[in-house]
C-alpha cells in the first residue's frame, strides 16, 4: 500500500502540469494529504517491521538485472510518514503562492514524491534514481521563488547535492560492477571484500552525508535553506536532508559494514564537530533564518553521531532524531519564512527585536516557542527524547564524544534562546516601523506593512499539525521506536 | 555475383540516392518548392526505413563491402531518423532558397552514413567518410548570406580534409601491413603474431582520422566554429547523425580489425594498444571539452564543448572494449544523438524568434512558450545526466562497464574523470535553463524576424511562440525518445546486445 505514495504524488505533478492555475494549490494539498494518509495508514497497520519487505517487485531492465523494487521497514515507513507530515504542511506554508504556482507546487511535488522513492526503494539504482530526481526541482524552487541571494544559493545547494550524487554514482557503478546486482536484500548478504569495503564505503557514505549537511561539507544547507521558498526549506531541511542520512544507513553502512567498521570513529568526530561549530556559527548569525539552518547542520550531527555508535540505540535514536528534526525544522522555518519574513520582510533579528512580534503575532510566537523548546531538546518534545537516545548509545561507543556534545547541548539551547528573544520578546519596543538605513530589506517590501495581515487558517493547520506531531513522538517516543529498533536490529553491521 | 541482388540489398541507398535527384530536380523546376521539396525527402527517408525492414538478416556482399545484420539494420534506422528530424528541422528554420539542394546534400551525407555503418571493409568505410564529410562541408557553409556560416563551412572543411588524409594514410599502412581491406580479415592477421612498428602508425592514424569525426579532444577545433556557425540543421546533423555512424564504425575497427592489439588502459597496468590510445583522448576530451564549456556565452557553443566532453564519455565504452562496452557506446551516442537533435530544434526557433542563440537570448522561453521549455529542460538535464532521463542510464550503463572491464577496476581512474566532469557540466547546464525557467527576458530581445518589436512586460502570455503542428510533433517526439530511452531502457539495450552477439 506504502507504494501508492510514490504513485499519486507524481500522478498530482502531472496533473499539476494539466490543470488551470486557480486549481494548483488545491491538487498540491489533495495530493500531498492522499500521501499522508497512505503514509500514516501503512505506519500503523505494519507489524513486523523488523525486515525489509518487498511490496511491489517487478523486471524494469531484465539485461542489466535491474529491477523496480520497493520495500519497507520500520525505517522506511518513519521516514514516509515524517515525509507526508510535512509535505502537508508545506503545502499549507505555501498557500499564498501566486506567482506561477502550478510550476511551484510541480517542482515541490516532485520533491516529496522522489523522497517517498528513496525511502521505499529497495533497489540501489532505483533509490540512486529517486534520489537524483530530487535535485533539479530543489534549484527551480529555490532560483524562482526563493528569496536573498536567491540564484546563488540555489546552485551552490545543487551543485553540492550533485557532487555528492557523483560520489555515489562511483559507489553504485562500483558496487555494480563487483556484485553483479543492485538488489539491496540481495547486496545485504552479499561479502564484498575488505578493501573494496575500505575505499567504497567512504565514498559512498560521504557522498549520501553531504546531503545530511556533515562538516566541512555543511555549507550549502544555510545557504540554500535562507535561499529558499518557506516551503522549500521546509522540506529540504525537513526531508531532503534526511535521504542522504537514510540513504547513508540503508546502503552504505549496511552493504560495507567492515569499511563502516573501519570508518566509524571518523563519522562520529565530523558530527560532534557539526553538532558544536553549527551551534557556535549559529549564535553569531544576524538573520533568523541563517540561525535556523545552522541549527539543522547541529541537529544533523546528532545523526551522524548516532550513525556512527553502530549499536541498536545509537541508531535508532538517529532514526528518531530525523524523524523529530524533520517536523522541527519544518515548523521552525514556517514561522520564520512564512509567519515572519512574508509579514515584515526581514529576518534581522535586531530589525525583528525592535517590532515586539508577539504583540502583533502572538499564533506565531506560541509556534516558535513550541518548536524552539522542541529544538533544544526540552522534555516532553520529540528532540529530547531522540538526543537522549542517540546520547544512550554513543555512550557505549564515544564516552568523550558525549561530554563534547554536552557542550554542544548547551550552544544549541543559548543560539534558540536569542533567537526567541531577540524575534518575539524583546524589550526595546520602537514601533512596528522598520528603520530604514540600517536594515536590510528585500525588494518587494512597500511601505505598506503587512503585520496587521492575521495568521491565516492554513498557516494554523499547517502549524498545529507539525505540533501534534512533535508533541506525539515527545511524550510517547514508544510509538516510533517499536518500528524503528527492530529494523535497525535486523541490519547488518550490528552484528 | 548478382546485380539485381546487389540492388535489393542496397535498396535503402538506391532509394535516397533516387530521392536525392528528384528532390535535386524539384528543387530546380518548381517555384512552389520549398515544401515539396522537404515533402519529398522525408517521405524518401522513411521509404528507405521501410527497404531497411524489408532486408534480410544477415547478408555479406562483395567480401565485407555491404553488411547486412541486426547491428548494421537498427543503426541504418537509426541514422535515417535523425536525418529525417533534420529534414523537419530544415523545413521550419533556414534556406527558403535553394531547399532542394541543401535537402539533397543531407540525403547524400544520409547515404554516406549508411555505408559507413553498413561497411566492413576499409575501402568503403573510406568512401562513406568522405561522402559525409563532403556533403556536410557544404552544408555547413550553406547559408551565404552569413559570414560565420562561411567560416564554419571552411574550417570544418580544413580540418576534416587533413584528418580525412590522415585516415586514408591510416588505412593504407594497414593494407600494406596486412594485404587485405576485410576488418575480419585484417583482424586475423594482426592476432596472428606481434604488432608491427609500421602498423602500429597505421592503427593511430586511423585513430586520430576519427577523433577528428567525433571531435575529441585535442582534434575538436573545429568544433565550435562549425557548431556554432553552421546553418542550424546542417550543425544538427554533424553533431548527430555524423557522430553515431562514426561510434558504430570506430568500434567495428578497433574491435573487429584492431581487437588483438587492445592493450590495457588500467591505471597500474598500462599496455601499449589502441585502449590506452582511446583512454588519452577521452580523458583529454572530458576535461578540456567540461572546462572551455564553462566560459561560453552561446549556446551553440556551450553545446559544441559539451560535445567535445561526451564523445570522451562515450570513448569510455571503446575503451572498456568487447561486446558490452561497445553495446554501451552505441547507447550512448544514440541516445546523446536524439538529445542534440532535440536541442538544435529548441535552438533554431528560439534563433528564429529572436535572431539569436546566445544564452540571454533564452531568457523568460517558459513564460514564452512552455513546451520549447520544457522540452529544453529534458534535453539540456539528460544530457547532464540526471535521472530518469536517458542521458543518466546511458553514464550509469558506460561507467559500469567500464569498472567491471578494467579487471580490479583498473578504469577506475578513467571513470572518476568523467563523474567529475559530468558534476562539472550540471552548472552550465542549469545555466541554460536558469536563462529559460528563471531569468526575465532582456528588452528589445524579442524581434520577430520581421522586425517588429513585441512588448515587454504584459500579461506573461502576451508573446507566445507558435509551432506549428510538425514542429510541435517531432520536438514532443524527440523528448519522449529521451524520457522514454530513460525510463524504460530495456527493449533497447537488449536490441543492441542481440545485435552486438556476432561481434567477437
């Protein structure tokens, strides 16, 4: 059932494509609700998510012995159901879209709909094919509707992901070449030989973990995240950066565990090192939105990190941490791009602390308390209870690592904390007038302001819904992680 | 021997040959010419695919001269498609004058490409090139009234009239060598004992003859000139229908006349051979054809160097050697040859409606026409090789092979070039398309070809570009040859194993 995701959100591209423009938003939303549904429906009906089991299989290049395969786990299906939650959501951030918007939510469906493929494949060209598809759409959304510094970040963003798709095109070929087949089951009990592992399995990894935002490699993720479109950023640090984490898990520390053996202390000092120098860059950005996307490359450390413990916990809670970042970072970039930046045009937080945004849009400083508690690994959200894990499980593998990361802990709580206060809770109330002179703002401002402009329905069901769902993970972690551990047991390189 | 035999199993030549006349002859007597003209040469063209379908399997005439199998049947097919989008490509973009000649030129290039992919035997492989090159000369140099058309035609001329001596050199060095023309026979005697220093020059010369034809790098000069200058379908065609006759017949060469003699282009285990050869220019060409394309301001350009870099892609399967990296190769260029046409189609009318081809000519197309768009976004990502476009299968198909050929991945290094370079093309790639889907359009830039200036700033649907219907057919065909060869690349790459099963 699991696969109809895949099918309807790229039927709604091309529908999209067919239909008249006062429609587009309404077949976004139908779509990304239908995949939703299916994603949320196939979550709870699955019970033995501990393997990897196939559910469609057919010949697609019988010479090469390439095949359409797709599959799920618990892993799989997390990662579908975080991938439709915000799919909704962003369409729902992105409702205001006027500007060519059959082609805007097109290139956005295309996104959702390649990443649903990547989670679901089960075969290494399919998912590689998946993968790559996602790339060209994240550049139109970003160069068209994004905004400051737009058709740069965008093509640094594109250029990034390719090269890492370049990395792994040389792992797949390679891998092609050695095994004979591209059959992720198959490849899973398949013994390549230990050199092979040892220079396949970086190339492959790091090629996957550029999309996961891993130092040194992270800087493409603030750029393109500020860059981008409110809905663009959500799902690209929402989602697209968790394929290159799940793509990392699923085929390169599972087809080369003795490389991954060989390499995982490395791992796991790049993300302590993305966890505390994105925390440290954070705190000493100007604009909100550049402060939330280096708090997406700290979050993603914390995958990293959990990746690297190679035991049962550490990686569920990497699991569990992607599936938690994922619905924060998209509901902290609505409040930014959307609830924020479309009312006052401008992200300068000293800008933003002279306007007093609770008074004037109080639905939004209540979401972005929400997600920034939610952020900093309060108790009771759904980043405390992935941290604590992944930190459970670190601690078996890398005692130091998580004293470091304890430092980390407390950077990421001090950036979230001036961002809050700097946006909503500062004292020097000078009226909701921009100074002008000193701030930067974009070109489609008019003197007009639009802070009088309510939060508007969807922007709060869209909000509420990534809420919910944070909320949910927070207080009953059991839920995901039942799902979650048994497939992350089942993989290869535990044992 | 039986003439009439002779005439039934040449019966594609004769036919185009006869189309060529008539079309010759039309092109002179009628003043309504122009459309009849292009009427004739296409219903000519699709004629002789249906003599190609009419032959039998397998026919060998005159010891080699004319080969009939499944290989040489798809790849004629093959050949005449191209030709036959570029006698629609014709029709819409150029020469109102003189149609029935430029038409009979390319019909005469087209027969050219047909002994070449249907020849094994170093005489008419020789005729076949010079039928094409002289042809395509003049094509290229078509358009009188302008001057880089002139430029084009004699550079392209210049250089492909040396490399052609160098070919026939080549070719005669190895039939003194050998005392023979047949490939199979001349590849008999070079497994026979070691390489002689003499016929060593004649394998390279030969070799260097067709890196001129698929413009590798360092013998790709006259590539952009020509590419650039060209008439629009005359460029079309050399960089198409020229190319894939020539991957067909280089790889028949070096496989079936020069396949002893391989060497290894494995990084720790270089043997000297033609491999090592090939591996030179295609990492030559990958590099040099990725890096100048970077800087270029027109798109012809930019497509001319791009094509430099992937004729060193394709190389790469000739270097991986036997049937599956040919099999590769010929996937390859076919599916790049379909892109490029494609790519030219979008060019012309763009050239047509703005009188330009450089990138800002480009800029706002999607607000334009979103079908010139769209198609222009299949061609330019397959060609960067991006999924699930057949470019992308095609790398995927061609990097595989060449990792499992090299034996403990001695190729390695071969294909970590061109993964690099193929990264590097994605940017000016999207710099064309960022012209087409982002960029609003300059003032001024949209003269009709009449002269009359449209305005700027309306309504976005103010200045459509009207296709007509055979335009819009044959570019929606030629994208869902690349959407389709992407998606579903079985049937194909099996056609071309089965047909590759002779080879040695």
């Amino acid at each position: 059932m699991i696969a109809w995701t895949i099918y309807i959100t790229f039927a709604g591209a091309i529908g999209l494509l067919l239909m008249p423009r006062f429609f587009a938003r309404w077949i976004a939303l139908a779509t990304a609700l239908a995949g939703f549904v299916v994603s949320l429906l196939a979550f709870f009906e699955a019970h033995n998510t501990g393997t990897f089991a196939t559910i469609v299989r057919l010949p697609w290049i019988p010479t090469l012995g390439l095949e359409y395969h797709i599959a799920a786990d618990g892993i799989s299906l997390t990662l579908a159901l975080v991938t439709g939650l915000t799919a909704v959501s962003a369409v729902l951030f992105s409702w205001d879209v006027e500007h060519r918007p059959n082609e805007f939510f097109f290139w956005l469906l295309l996104v959702i709909g390649g990443s649903y493929g990547v989670f679901l494949s089960a075969d290494l060209f399919l998912l590689f094919v998946f993968y790559e598809l996602v790339i060209v759409p994240k550049y139109f959304l970003i160069a068209i509707w994004g905004s400051t510094n737009k058709e740069y970040g965008a093509m640094k963003l594109t250029l990034y992901s390719f090269l890492g798709g370049a990395l792994v095109f040389l792992g797949i070929a390679a891998t092609y070449a050695t095994a004979g087949s591209l059959d992720l089951q198959q490849l899973a009990l398949y013994k390549f030989s230990l050199p092979f592992q040892t220079w396949a399995f970086p190339v492959m990894f790091l090629g996957f973990a550029i999309l996961a935002g891993i130092w040194p490699l992270h800087t493409w993720a603030p750029t393109g995240h500020v860059a981008a479109p409110t809905a663009g950023s959500m799902l690209l640090a929402g989602i697209v950066m968790k394929l290159g984490a799940y793509a990392a898990l699923r085929v390169a520390m599972n087809l080369f565990p003795d490389g991954f053996q060989i390499w995982s202390k490395w791992i796991a000092l790049l993300g302590v090192i993305g966890i505390v120098y994105a925390a440290a860059v954070a705190l000493r950005q100007r604009d909100l939105k550049f402060v939330i996307g280096y708090s997406s490359v700290s979050h993603m450390g914390f995958v990293l990190l959990g990746l690297a413990t190679a035991n049962a916990l550490g990686v569920g809670g990497a699991v569990l941490q992607m599936f938690s970042h994922g619905v924060i970072a998209a509901l902290l970039f609505a409040v930014a791009g959307r609830m924020i930046y479309r009312r006052t045009h401008t992200r300068d937080l000293d800008a933003l602390s002279d306007m007093r945004l609770a008074r004037a849009l109080p639905f939004a400083a209540f979401t972005f308390v929400i997600a920034s508690a939610a952020s900093m690994g309060i108790p009771g959200f759904s980043g405390f209870a992935a941290e604590i894990t992944i930190l459970l499980g670190a601690w078996k593998a890398y005692p130091t690592a998580v004293l470091i990361t304890g430092a980390g802990m407390v950077l990421v709580a001090a950036f979230t904390l001036r961002a809050l206060k700097k946006t909503f809770f500062s004292d020097k109330y000078r009226g909701v007038r921009l100074p002008q002179g000193r701030v930067q703002v974009d070109d489609d401002w008019d003197e007009q302001s639009e802070l009088c402009v309510p939060i508007t329905a969807a922007e709060k069901c869209g909000a509420l819904l990534l809420i919910f769902a944070t909320l949910a993970a927070g207080l009953y972690p059991k839920l995901l992680l039942d799902r979650i551990l048994p497939a992350v047991e089942a993989m290869r390189f535990l044992k | 021997m039986n003439y009439l035999e002779l005439l039934k199993l040449a019966a594609p030549e004769a036919l185009l040959a006869l189309t060529a006349l008539v079309v010759l002859a039309l092109g002179l007597a009628t003043t309504r010419g122009p459309g009849i003209c292009s009427a004739v040469a296409a219903a000519g063209i699709l004629c002789a695919s249906a003599a190609i379908l009419l032959l039998p399997e397998q026919a060998t005439l005159f010891r080699g001269m004319l080969v009939i199998s499944p290989l040489t049947s798809l790849f004629k097919i093959i050949c005449l498609a191209l030709a036959f989008f570029t006698v629609i490509l014709a029709r819409g973009s150029c020469t109102p004058r003189h149609r029935g000649e430029y038409l009979a030129l390319l019909l005469l290039a087209t027969i050219g490409l047909l002994l070449l992919v249907g020849s094994e035997e170093l005489l008419m492989i020789f005729i076949g090139l010079e039928l094409t090159g002289l042809s395509l000369y003049v094509m290229a140099g078509f358009d009188k009234t302008d001057q880089r058309s002139a430029e084009a035609g004699l550079k392209y001329f210049l250089f492909g009239s040396t490399a052609s001596a160098f070919t026939l050199f080549g070719l005669s060095l190895v039939y003194g060598m050998c005392g023979t023309t047949g490939l199979g026979a001349i590849g008999e005697k070079v497994a026979a004992g070691p390489v002689a220093p003499l016929m060593t020059a004649g394998i390279v010369m030969t070799l260097i003859g067709f890196a001129f034809k698929i413009a590798a790098a360092p013998f790709h000069l006259w590539a952009p000139d020509a590419y650039q200058g060209a008439p629009v379908p005359s460029a079309a065609f050399i960089a198409s229908g020229s190319k894939v006759a020539s991957f067909v017949v280089l790889g028949k060469i070096v496989l079936i006349a020069f396949g002893p003699a391989h060497g290894s282009a494995a990084w720790h285990a270089m043997v000297a051979g033609w491999a090592p050869v090939l591996a030179v220019l295609a990492a030559l060409s990958i590099v040099i054809g990725n890096l100048v394309a970077l800087a270029q301001s027109n798109v012809r350009r930019l497509l001319a160097y791009s094509a430099v870099a992937h004729a060193g892609y394709t190389l790469l399967g000739l270097v991986a050697g036997g049937r599956d990296g040919f099999g590769a190769t010929l996937f390859y260029t076919t599916t790049y040859a379909f892109t490029l046409v494609g790519a030219f189609a979008v060019v012309a009318m763009v050239r047509h409606e703005t009188g330009g081809d450089e990138i800002k000519n480009f800029a706002g197309l999607s607000s334009r026409s979103p079908l010139l768009s769209g198609c222009m976004a299949i061609f330019m990502l397959s060609l960067a090789g991006l999924p699930p476009l057949a470019g992308f299968f095609g790398k995927f198909y061609l990097f595989s092979t060449a990792l499992r050929a090299g034996g403990n991945h001695g190729l390695l290094w071969l294909v970590v070039l061109a993964l690099l370079g193929s990264f590097i093309s994605l940017y000016y790639y999207l710099t064309v398309l960022k012209a087409v889907f982002v960029d609003d359009p300059e003032p001024g830039i949209l003269k009709l070809a009449t002269g009359r200036v449209r305005p700027i700033g309306g309504p976005e649907t103010s200045s459509l570009i009207s296709l007509d219907f055979l335009q819009r057919i044959s570019l929606i065909s030629l994208a869902a040859v690349v959407l389709v060869l992407g998606l579903l690349p079985g049937s194909f790459v099996s056609q071309i194993a089965a047909a590759l099963s002779s080879l040695p």
